[in-house]
C-alpha cells in the first residue's frame, strides 16, 4: 500500500481509533527500538557524560524534581 493510499485510510477512522493506532504503532516502535543504530556522534557524546559523571564531573537530577521546576517556571 502506498503512504497516500495509507493516510487516506487512517483519515477514515475516528479519533478514538487513530489514537489506538498511534499508540500500537508507539509500541512496535519501541519493541524495535533495540535494533536502531546508534550514529558514532551519539555514542561518543553518551560514553562522554558517562564518563564524567563517573569521574564526578556532573551529577543527576531527579526527574520529579526537574518536573516539578519546569511546571513551576512555565505555569
């Protein structure tokens, strides 16, 4: 099927079914995800913060914590 004949098809659908939709194609997207390459520049910069982090040269944030300053600051 072509992308066109595709859309066309998913234009059909109502709302609650395109989100249905979205949401298995989300989820075939992430049970792949494992067997995406990695382009070497992103390897490079994740092995960096890596290794800063372990050499004590950053630090972590806590997700909940970041959350909650950015609902705060754009509220």
């Amino acid at each position: 099927m072509e992308p066109t004949e595709l859309t066309a098809e998913i234009n059909m659908l109502s709302l609650p079914q395109r989100l249905l939709l979205a949401q298995d194609i989300w989820d075939s997207i992430a049970r792949d995800s494992g067997n995406l390459p990695l382009p070497e520049w992103q390897k490079n910069e994740l092995d960096k913060r890596y290794s800063d982090f372990k050499e004590g040269k950053s630090t972590l944030h806590n997700w909940q914590d970041v959350h909650g300053e950015l609902r705060e600051k754009y509220k």
